[in-house]
C-alpha cells in the first residue's frame, strides 16, 4: 500500500508526520510523494489562522482530485477542533485528532478492511494526553537538518491563541529518550539539531524527577559529532538565569534563538494575556545580545488584535525598530472561534491590519538586510543543505545565526559542513563563495 503525506503548518507538525509514516512503513506501507498515485492521503492540518484552513481545504481537494481512489486521511490540530467542518469536506474517509494520532495505523487498517462509508471521526478529548514515543530510526524530514519533538501542548491561554485547544496541556518526553534521538541523529550524519514543541521553555515542569529546559541543553551539548543544537521558539519568561547560561556558554548550541513578542505595546500585551512585558522582553533581548556574538535573533509579531490602536502599533514599530532583530514572522489577527479575542470589542478593520502589516514586514526586511549586509567579507562555517536553491541552483548553506547563503560549488556536499566566504548581499538572498569543506 502507497501512502502520501500533506503536511501544513508548524514544524511540530512536520514532526508529527514524520512518526506516522515511520509507523505506517512499520506495518507495510510504502511512503510516495504528494501528488503521486497512492492508496492513502494523509492531510496533517493546521488551525493556527483562517488562511491555515483555507490551505486545509485545498490540501484535502487537491488529494481527493489527483488520487479519486485513495482513501483520504485528515489528521491535525484542525481535525482536533473542526472535526464537524473537516467531515462535511467530499471524499473524506477518516478523521483522526492530535489526542487519537498514536491510533491513526490501527484506525486506518479497520477503515480499509471495510467498503466505504461516511467519514469515521475518531477525535478524543485532549486531557491527560501523554505525548507519543520517538521512532528509534534517525530521520529527518527529507532534509539536512533534523528537528526532535521534546514537548506538545500549552499551559498558557492566550486570548488570541486555538493552539491549547488543538494540542492540550503541556507534556514532556523523557530527558533520555530525547538524548537517544539527538544522538542516533548525530550518528546518522545530521550536525544540525532543533528541540521542537508548542511551548519548549515549559519542558520539565511534568516529569518527575522536575526537570528543565536547561538541563536538557547541558545534556545534549555534550553529544558527539553534533555542530549545533537550535531551540524553537521560547517565551521570554522562561529564560531563567541557567537558561541564560547554557545557551551563551555552551558551544554546541548555535548562537540563533526566537523569542516571540506578538506586540510592542504593554497595553496590547495585557489584551493578549501574555506573561511578560516589553520591559523584559527589551531586557532579556539586550542581554542575551551581549553574551552571544553575532546573534541570530527572530520574532513573532501579530497585527491587528483587537483593540490594537495607532499608538499601541506605533510602539510596536518603535519597540522592533531597536532591538537587534536579524529576522521577523509578521501575522496578521484573524479570529479563532472560541477564543477570547473573537469575542472581543475594537475589531481593527482589515484595510488598516493590511497597512500596518506591509509597514512591520518593511522595516523586518530592513532589519534581516542590516543583519546579513554586516556579514560581508568575513568567512562563515555552514551546513549545506541537500537541496540546491530551486531559483539559481546554487548550493544552499545555514550558518549557525540562521543566515542561509547561496554560493557555487559541486554535487554532493549535503550535510557536510563548510566554510563560505559571505560576498554580497542582493535584496533578500545572500551569496558566497566556497572556501573549504570538512571532513
């Protein structure tokens, strides 16, 4: 049986489709492209805005329409919130939510062992979910960097966010089946590691013995033949002194971090029940710059929440334009029913959410051009990525504060490290030349 797989959404979620098509090859299947023939479509869905589920829709049309015979899997946060929605889409076969993923295999060998009938909902309720064990086998997406699952779920409520209702409360894998992995993974050839969760700084805070985010950094460093341990994204509130320290001391963890801000008004912070204000948020950013050199430092900043006035986006503006950011995620609101936001007064009108965003991304894409123009003229270790730039053909390498240089060089360098001399920066693509690659 052929089985292909859509995946939308966050990198979560792509760490989530890689465990069930680990699974689904256990029992026999054979893994295929998207698009090409195939037994069964596995759509992993996202819900974090409307636009998320507008792709959904398309991703579940377009699977039904070049596989009409295939039997259409629709798993994923959207599925775990929408279950009602997803059925009412044509030519679906099985519903699977986040809590019910582990018994997707099971669910689908009972669903193709029958004729076929209305969509099957399996949607459980997301509490006291464990989080799903790791496959042993290293992969890693189909690329050179590998990413590992280390948490799931959100404590946090959010006005804005659908996420906790999509995933559930935080859980934690075991610190030693995380140090397996990334060591399997180091083994297997892939240097560059992410720890990926919905909310990663929480990690710890379940098992027992507690642990923490930061003993988890210590213990993983050390791993051999491993060049660079990145984090997802992590709330500036969890950056407690020892967080601090590992990640600006410990030379295995790359001097690249992303720390979401949504807002530069303390007063739309307050809206969105954040756990911070800009005053940490300015304090931790200008700390962390100063004990990492040449930090790579992203964001997340969301336009438009309600009651978001002139002034509260302005500061917002203000607030970005004086931190050393090197790149930025700019989102604008979008209503998620049952969430506290939609129900909220002071709408901002779509007209106005479009301006503001085209100024945020402006000043983002100025900020990411500063970053890599100050890059010029020196020479950068890099992981080449085994896919060639689809618009030039050049190679494609990451440096370790997540700068991606374009640069000339043969086939084969994949997932080896170099070093890349940065020669020019051209709007937003940065080039190189090729000095050295390593054993």
């Amino acid at each position: 049986m052929r089985v292909a797989f859509a995946t939308l959404g966050c990198r979560l979620n792509q760490v989530d489709s890689q465990q069930l098509q680990s699974a689904l090859e256990a029992r026999g299947f054979a893994t295929v492209p998207f698009g090409a023939p195939a037994d069964v479509v596995v759509v992993n869905t996202c819900t974090v805005t409307a636009r998320a589920e507008v792709s959904d829709r398309q991703a579940i049309r377009r699977a039904r329409r070049m596989n009409p015979d295939a039997r259409v899997v629709v798993t994923g946060c959207w599925a775990q919130t929408s279950a009602a929605e997803v059925a009412r889409e044509p030519g679906v076969d099985l519903i699977v939510g986040n809590a019910d993923k582990e018994r997707l295999p099971a669910l689908l060998e009972e669903v193709l062992s029958g004729p076929r009938a209305m969509a099957r909902v399996e949607v459980g309720d997301l509490r006291g979910a464990r989080i799903g064990a790791i496959d042993a086998r290293p992969r890693a997406l189909g690329r050179s960097r590998a990413f590992v699952k280390i948490q799931d779920g959100c404590q946090h409520r959010c006005a804005f966010c659908i996420v906790p209702a999509a995933r559930g409360g935080s859980r934690s894998q075991e610190p030693k089946v995380v140090l397996d992995q990334v060591r399997a993974l180091a083994e297997a050839g892939y240097p560059d590691v992410t720890l990926t969760g919905v909310d990663i700084g929480h990690y710890g805070w379940d098992l027992y013995p507690r642990t923490s985010l930061a003993a988890l950094v210590r213990s993983l460093a050390g791993v051999p033949r491993l060049r660079w341990l990145r984090l997802s994204s992590v709330l500036p509130s969890y950056f407690t002194d020892d967080l601090v320290d590992a990640v600006g001391t410990l030379p295995a963890v790359a001097p690249h971090l992303h720390l979401p801000l949504q807002s530069g008004s303390d007063r739309v912070l307050r809206l969105m029940r954040r756990p911070y204000h800009t005053g940490m948020y300015r304090g931790l950013v200008n700390r962390l710059a100063a004990a990492i050199p040449g930090l790579g430092l992203g964001a997340d900043v969301i336009v438009g929440h309600p009651g978001e006035t002139d002034e509260d986006f302005e500061a917002t503006l203000a607030l970005v334009g004086s931190l050393p950011f090197s790149y930025l995620h700019v989102f604008t609101y979008s209503d998620r029913k049952g969430t506290e936001a939609a129900r909220r007064p002071g709408h901002v009108p779509a007209a106005v959410i479009r301006e503001r965003s085209q100024r945020l991304r402006r000043l983002g894409r100025e900020k990411s051009h500063a970053f890599r123009s100050a890059l010029v003229g020196s020479a950068r270790e890099v992981l080449v990525l085994e896919a060639r730039d689809h618009q030039t053909g050049l190679l494609s390498g990451l440096t370790s504060n997540y700068v991606e240089v374009l640069f000339p060089g043969p086939d084969g360098l994949g997932r080896r490290m170099a070093t890349v001399e940065i020669a020019e920066v051209r709007g937003e693509r940065t080039h190189g030349r090729l000095v050295e690659v390593r054993a």
